[in-house]
C-alpha cells in the first residue's frame, strides 16, 4: 500500500478497541486515511468525529448487503470481534467480497502450532479462519501476543492463569514459579496493530508476527497481585508441569470447557520455552526497530 491507507474495525466494545484506535490517532496519525470506519454491534455512548467513524451494523446474515457496501473501499480491515462460529463465517463472507488488501483477525493469545502437539485443535478455530481467509488471496496476518497484560484485569486482578485463588487467598504454582514468560501490554497491542494496518508492504511482512512487551514469572505476578491488594497469599504444593500437562489432557479429552481456560493457559505457561507461551520467533525488532516508533511497557 503506497498510499495512507482506509481502515476498518469490527467490534468495538472489547478490550483492544481502544488502543487499537488511540494508536491510529496519535503515534500513526500520519499514516493512515481519516476516518477510521469502526463497524460495531452498538454505538451507544459513542460520537463520531473526523477521525472515528461508527456505524450501527450486526456481524448477521441479513446485513451482508449493507456490509458490503459500508466496507466497499476499504483497504484494511481489522477484526476485533468475539471469535466464534456465527460470527466468523460473516467476517469470511465480508472479506471475500470486498478483498481488502489487508486482513489482521482476533488471534492475540498464545502460538497456537505449539499446543497442537498436545492439546490438538485447542481453539483451532482461529488458525482455520485465518487459513480461510487466505484461501481468498488475501493477506492476513496473525499478531500473538502471549497473555495480556491489563491493570485492574488480567494478570492483575484476574489472576487464575498462574494459580490464585483470591476468595480462599491462596496461590498453587505449575511448574517453576521462577520461569518467565512473555505478557503484552494492550497499549503495546494497539501500536502494533496500527503499525502492520500502516505497513506500506505488508504483503512482504511474514503471516504470523510474535510480539510481547515485558517477560514475567508467575511468582512476580503473585507478589504484584499481594502489594495491590494488601495481602499475603497462602502457598500451596506445587504442582510439576509434567503433572499439569497430564491433567490438561484428560481434562481435554473430554471436551474443551471455557469453565478451565485459566487451567489451560496456567498449564501451558508452566511447560516453559519449547512448548508453552515462548515464542518459535520474535519480530519486536521488524515492527519497531530499536523502540524507534514507540517504547515496549513493563509489568
């Protein structure tokens, strides 16, 4: 794309939607089309400026023709959206039809490939979307991001992913409470989403880009937690990661429960570097070249 490029959003009522677009409209300002199209379920309590532009649309079969019409110019579309079934297949149906330049969907979590060796198919529906996608010749790109970093939500208040359980105030470590693991920021998200979305070549960019802003462990997580909130959590006995994993597979061989995601992501952290949240690849230095556009956040 040599020119700004127009962009679009799908979903604007999650966690990214707001750094996603504060990145658009600050550091990337220059580089990108104004307005910025933001397709959302409801745009209540939202104003349109020159900047941001709502429109009132649901991800449902009846409003593909006026999908299709809303999206017809649009160079890039970013999808922020739940990943699920119903929805999926409309985004598919949009993206066939307008074939934009570029595609980025709602990955943003875990390298995937890497758990398929032994949870296989765990939410494999994000691969296959992307996969789809593709499959129409259009450039997608996959952003992982390993475990969010969010103040007052994850890895601060919602802590299950590395064993709290804050009602009893207790803590039960997997695997070595020590080893680090890679956490985003979402300001940091958000900046690398605006950066690919403004690529002026994206098409030459790799399909999947591993980004993180800081590397933790579960015991700095823990200790953050306890100086928060003023309270001193009980340890209980670790458990190994080899008895993690064992567990995760009977739990999974009876069919996914999102009731056990925090189990999932708690056990996939603790396998460390070759099969948990260490990245095969680390393209911090493609997308922001010695921190030249922006300064990576910490824990």
């Amino acid at each position: 794309m040599s020119s700004s490029p127009k962009v679009a959003i799908l979903g604007s009522n999650g966690f990214l939607a707001k750094p996603v677009l504060d990145a658009f409209t600050t550091t990337f300002k220059e580089k990108v089309d104004f307005p910025i199209l933001v397709i959302t379920r409801s745009a209540k309590d939202k104003v349109s400026t020159d900047k941001i532009k709502y429109v009132e649309l649901e991800l449902i079969e009846e409003n593909l023709e006026k999908l299709y019409k809303a999206l017809e110019s649009i160079d890039v579309i970013i999808e922020l959206t739940q990943v699920t079934p119903p929805i999926i297949s409309i985004v598919e149906k949009v993206v066939s039809h307008v074939k934009p330049k570029l595609f980025i969907p709602s990955q943003f979590g875990t390298e995937l490939d890497k758990t398929e060796e032994y949870l296989p198919g765990f939410l494999g529906i994000k691969d296959k979307h992307s996969e789809t996608i593709r499959s129409f010749g259009v450039k997608s790109i996959d952003i992982i991001t390993s475990l969010f970093a969010t103040p007052g939500a994850f890895l601060y208040e919602i802590v299950g992913s590395v064993g709290v359980d804050a009602e009893a105030k207790t803590v039960q470590y997997r695997g070595d409470p020590d080893l680090k693991f890679p956490v985003s920021k979402l300001e940091d998200i958000g900046n690398v989403v605006a950066a690919i979305a403004t690529n002026p070549n994206p098409t030459e960019l790799p399909n999947k880009i591993r980004i993180y802003s800081d590397l933790v462990s579960q015991r700095q997580v823990v200790e953050t937690y306890e100086k928060n909130h003023n309270v001193k959590l009980s340890e209980k006995e670790t458990i190994s990661a080899e008895e993690s994993l064992k567990d995760a597979k009977q739990r999974y061989a009876k069919g996914f429960s999102f009731a056990d995601f925090l189990f999932y992501l708690h056990t996939i952290l603790a396998l460390g570097e070759d099969k948990g949240l260490g990245f095969s690849s680390d393209e911090r230095e493609l997308i922001n070249p010695k921190q030249s556009l922006w300064k990576w956040g910490k824990f």
